[in-house]
C-alpha cells in the first residue's frame, strides 16, 4: 500500500456543541480518541487541523501534527486546504479526511478508503453500507448512494434513491425490493482535488441537497465507492450523541 496522510479538521466553535472537540469520551478529549483511532490506520502522517489553541493543548503527548487554521474556514475541506498550503503538502498525496466528532472510527475504514482511491481512476473515494431499517431510505438525514455496475458514484440524496415506484406507493410498505445504500460520511482524495475542489462555484444540487460531495460530480470527477458490512456508529454533534457514545463504551467496559 503506498503511503497516505489522515486529514481531521476540528471547528472548537460547534455551534450545537460548543468547545466539541474538547467534550470528554469516556474521560478522554474526543479529539483525542479521534486521533488515536487514526493512528492505529496505516496512514504514515496523522495531521490535526484545528483552530484553537485549547485543542492542541488536548493533543499534547499524541503523535500527531496539529496545524492552527484560520476561524473563518466554512468547513473541514476549507480547514484540509489551508493545511495543504501552510505545510506545502505535495500535489498528488493521498489525503483521507475524517471528521473530529467521530471518536468511534473503525481504522479498518480509513485504510479502505485509501486503497481505494490508490486502487482507482478516482478523484475521490468513499464508503457506504446497506441499508436494512425502511425507514433510514426516507430519512433525510441518512445520505443515500447510487452507484454503476464499476462502483462509481451515480449520485448521493437526501431523497429515497433509488425510488421503488411500485413498492414506495403502497400504503404500507413491509419490506425493501430492490438494494439501498447508506453514504459513509469519509473521504479520500489527492491534495491537489482538494485545492481543485476549493476553487469550484457551488453546484446547484449541492446547493439543493445540501450536500458537498456532488460539487464534484456535477463537474465530472468520479467517486468510487467501497461497499462496508455494517454502517459505523455515528458521530458527536449533540449532547444526546455524546450521551450515547459514552454509554455505548461503558457497557463494552
């Protein structure tokens, strides 16, 4: 496997979370776990991208790189850029980004989804589960993934794709006919598509459904899409996820 980078982009202003990245995980800083789990991947630099000092003081005595990155980056692939530039990381290294609130990351992910950009005529990699809970397809909260028969990203929505239109008008619907994928929320990508990316006007459907990976579909860059057993827990972004990710650890204590 040849070498790859792990990219986490922390924001401490959370807005539903304030100070998130320093929320205690079963006693630790979740920023902390965040990082641990990473560096059990393969990656050869694990590299924090964080905006306050607070949080590097967390990450004190962790083998990781912190980068200080401005406050007023709009999101983590702004944060991944700005670290691009500062540490003047080559063009074509592979770049997996995690997101900082996901303290219950499987390194077994990231690893996958190095390989499989490395393995691919990619721009971007990314993971995805079945779906089995009928409800999850209706919920605009589980991204939904279309893939080609070579597994590259058709489409991703917030919409029940793909519709069984003769199942879905049914009153009550008692199973799934056909096969539905729930989007895995972690990416690979070379530097230099980050920075490609960065400069790209919104497109209308990410704009739409609100969704930033389609900024790169509507322009033609193809996403491969590595298909896992069981979707990861999810991550920290209120208090009740926090609350449920520690009772989670406590009772595999």
């Amino acid at each position: 496997m040849q070498d790859y980078i792990v990219a986490i982009p922390a924001r401490y202003a959370s807005t539903r979370l304030p100070g998130k990245p320093l929320a205690l995980v079963d006693g630790m800083p979740m920023i902390k776990r965040v990082a641990l789990q990473a560096l059990k991947s393969k990656a050869k630099r694990v590299i924090i991208c964080i905006d306050d000092e607070r949080v590097a003081e967390a990450l004190k005595g962790v083998d990781v790189e912190v980068c200080m990155t401005s406050e007023s980056c709009k999101c983590g692939t702004d944060r991944i850029a700005e670290m691009i530039s500062k540490l003047n990381i080559y063009p074509e290294t592979c770049i997996v980004n995690i997101q900082g609130d996901e303290p219950l990351i499987n390194p077994e992910h990231i690893d996958m989804t190095a390989n499989l950009l490395l393995n691919s005529n990619a721009h971007m990699s990314t993971l995805c589960a079945k779906i089995t809970n009928i409800k999850d397809v209706f919920d605009p909260n589980c991204v939904k993934v279309v893939m080609d028969q070579n597994g590259y990203a058709l489409y991703f929505s917030r919409a029940p794709i793909p519709y069984e239109r003769d199942n879905f008008k049914l009153e009550v619907i008692e199973d799934l006919e056909f096969t539905h994928y729930h989007h895995i929320g972690i990416y690979g990508y070379k530097a230099k598509t980050v920075i490609e990316y960065n400069k790209m006007p919104q497109a209308t459907i990410e704009k739409c459904e609100s969704l930033e990976q389609l900024r790169l579909l509507d322009c033609g860059y193809k996403i491969a899409v590595g298909i896992i057993d069981r979707p990861p827990e999810t991550g920290v972004d209120t208090k009740e996820d926090l609350d449920r990710i520690n009772a989670l650890l406590k009772n595999q204590q």
